[in-house]
C-alpha cells in the first residue's frame, strides 16, 4: 500500500541515520515469504560495511539510502513494507537489520539512530543496493517526472494522448512516479473528474485541475504522515499509525453520503482490477467542475 506521502514520511523519519557508519548488515531469522536482497546479503555487508549514509532520499514509491561512495540502498516497500527505527510491529516478518557503529548496547527511549529495521508482513518488497550507473538505468530513467514535481504541462504531454481512463493512467509510473490507488481516487475527487474518462478526452481545465489536486492531496497526506488503513500495516519510522485516513473523502467510503454533495453516494466500480471510488454526481465526465460546500 505505501504510495508517496507514507514513503516521503519513512524517508523524513530515518533521517537521523544521515552521517552513521554501517557496521553490519544482517538477515534475522525469518520462517514467512523471504524478500528480494540483491546481491546476497554476504554480498551486501562487504558493499555497506564501513560505509557513510550521505542522504536519505525518496524516487517516487522507493526510500534510498544514498552512501559516500555513490552507491545506493533502494528500498521498495510495496504492499506491506516499512522502513522503521523503532521496535517492528512484531518480530516475525522483520528481513534486514542495518547496525550503526557507536550503537549503545540498550537502546534509550530516544535514541532511535543505532539501527535501520525493514519490515515486510507479506514478503513483497524488494532490497536492492545499486551503484549510481545501475540506479540511472534501472530506477531513475525507468520513471515518469515525481508527483510532487510534476508541473501541469509534463503531466498532459504524458498522458493526454492515452486512450486509458485516468484513474488507471495515473498510476503508471512512467508517467508519474508516487501516485497510487489510494490517492488517484481522492486526487480525482478533489479534481471533479470521473475515473472512467479517457485522458485523450479531457479538458485542459480538467488536467489542470487534476494537476492541482495531485500537489494538494500529496501535500497534505504527507502533513497527516500517510494513511493507516483498516488493516493497520502502515506505521511511521517510529511505528506509529499515520492520521490522513481520517481525511480520506471517498477511498473505502463505498455506499456513504458524498463530503461534497451531500445527495450523492460513493460509489465503488473496478478498473484494472483494483477497487475505485467515485461519486457520480460530482466527478463528471464533462469539463464543469462541481461547486464546492
């Protein structure tokens, strides 16, 4: 699930790993689905060991740690992952362990810096350490403008020509990178546009509004930390649960009053075989946008 605003807010909370030596790299023992490390994890503690984290950064859904030699550490968490520096939220699914030279033995209560946690219930993220001509070819170039940087131009020029609904565009990461199920829907609430139009259809007052929604949404998820659903699997660095699912306008509010119309209902319909949420009397396929109560 982790979409931009909850891997923004894993990048913002580990960064008081920048400046910390690696001293060893480890795979703790794991009996669930293990998760993709390239190279082996022998490997990866020769590359890492005594190696200086330089930055934290964040290329679309994926945290990198950025080291003093160029080369980087992607993380991508996916369905269920997390990159934490506090406890896990169980001992179980935790697959890779990074420990910090000059770590004290017991941990204070605010001390979080001596050791970089991932954790993955379901197993399908990847850990992949990359030098800075694989991470160009195979990450950076492989991916659309960032959705927080996107201007109003890049995105039509990519995606206005298509013939697929918008809902199901904006989450090609080639196009732009970050956007998820989650935040296309509320993006095309906050937007008035119908998930079911056609890019190729739509008007320049709807991209532009769209394009204006992207930053507004993004911007205040990221404020709010993310989004914990039902499930409760997304946490912080620190392990606690993000607030924007309190904000959330129709995602997973199938059959309730729209926030906007209040006559309307949220619908629920699949596209690309993933749930979407709408409301019919608001988001319209025409260029008018509805009035805002």
């Amino acid at each position: 699930m982790p979409e931009l605003p909850e891997v923004e807010t894993m990048c913002r909370g580990i960064r008081p790993i920048i400046g910390r030596t690696v001293e060893r790299v480890e795979v703790p023992p794991c009996h669930c689905r293990p998760i993709t490390i390239e190279p082996k994890i022998a490997t990866l503690q020769r590359r890492l060991r005594d190696r200086q984290v330089a930055d934290i950064q964040r290329r679309g859904k994926r945290v990198m740690l950025c080291f003093d030699d160029a080369s980087r550490l992607v993380i991508e968490p996916r369905m269920t992952g997390l990159v934490l520096l506090a406890d896990p939220p169980d001992p179980d699914h935790l697959r890779l362990r990074i420990q910090f030279k000059n770590s004290s033995v017991a941990r204070s209560a605010t001390d979080f810096a001596d050791e970089l946690l991932v954790w993955d219930r379901r197993g399908l993220g990847t850990i992949r350490w990359m030098n800075d001509r694989e991470y160009r070819v195979k990450i950076d170039e492989r991916l659309g403008a960032d959705a927080l940087h996107i201007t109003a131009d890049q995105l039509k020029q990519n995606l206005g020509l298509s013939r697929r609904p918008v809902k199901v565009a904006l989450l090609d990461q080639a196009a732009v990178a970050g956007i998820g199920n989650l935040y296309a829907a509320e993006i095309l609430f906050l937007a008035g546009v119908d998930p079911r139009t056609r890019c190729d259809r739509l008007t320049q007052p709807q991209w532009q509004r769209i394009h204006a929604a992207i930053g507004e949404v993004l911007h205040d998820a990221i404020a709010h930390e993310g989004s914990t659903l039902s499930d409760g699997t997304y946490r912080n660095a620190l392990n606690d649960p993000g607030g924007y699912q309190n904000m959330h306008r129709v995602y997973d509010r199938e059959h309730q009053s729209c926030p906007r119309c209040e006559t309307g209902v949220v619908r629920r319909i699949v596209q690309a075989q993933r749930s979407t949420f709408f409301c019919a009397g608001c988001q319209r396929k025409s260029g008018k946008h509805p009035s805002i109560v």
